[in-house]
C-alpha cells in the first residue's frame, strides 16, 4: 500500500523558515512528478510547486524566490524549502504525485506564520 507522510511544520514568525518533508513508501517515485499542496479552511488544495523526475521545478507566482522544491530518488523523498514565510503561507501542506494522485492523500504538515 502506497503511503504518504509529510512533516515539518510548525509555528514561526513572519521571515522565517521551515524545510518540509513528504516520504513516499510502497512505491518508487523516480519517474513521477511530485507537488506540494497548500491548503487553508474552507478552500481547496492548491499546488504551489512541483518537481519533474530529472529535478526540474515549476512554482505559482505567489511562492517564486520563496519556496524550494527539490527531491532525493534514494530516499523516496520530496522536501519544500520555504523561506521568508507570510501570513498567508499558514495552512496545511500535502504532497502527492501528479502522474497517480496516490490515494489517501497523506495527514499534511502544519505551517502556522505569526504576524
């Protein structure tokens, strides 16, 4: 069975930073392509940034010179690098493969930024 599980989170001020991390077992993901999902109450998950199986990455205009998407094949691991968090970073963050949207979708990690 395919897993998904992501941590990292936190509570941080403003300008600060965390390194999320999403593990993926019961699969070898080398050839997907991996996102990270944000999601906040009421809304639903948006992708803010992905990572192609040769390391190529694509990010929304929102998080571009914030967040770092990068991936370990030897470790079945993705991990978003976020810098100079916002308030409107706070949500939870998921991971999934774009190719299989792997099912159930992880349990997310919290980022909390304070004002």
């Amino acid at each position: 069975q395919v897993q998904l599980v992501e941590s990292g989170g936190g509570s941080v001020q403003a300008g600060g930073s965390l390194r999320l991390s999403c593990v993926l077992s019961g699969t070898n993901f080398r050839l997907d392509t991996m996102g990270w999902y944000h999601q906040v109450p009421g809304k639903a998950r948006e992708m803010v940034a992905h990572i192609l199986p040769g390391g190529g990455a694509n990010y929304v205009d929102s998080v571009k010179g914030r967040f770092t998407i990068s991936r370990d094949n030897t470790k079945n691991t993705v991990y978003l690098q976020i810098n100079s968090l916002k308030p409107e970073d706070t949500g939870v963050y998921y991971c999934n493969s774009l190719n299989k949207q792997y099912s159930p979708w992880g349990q997310g990690t919290q980022v909390i930024v304070r004002s």
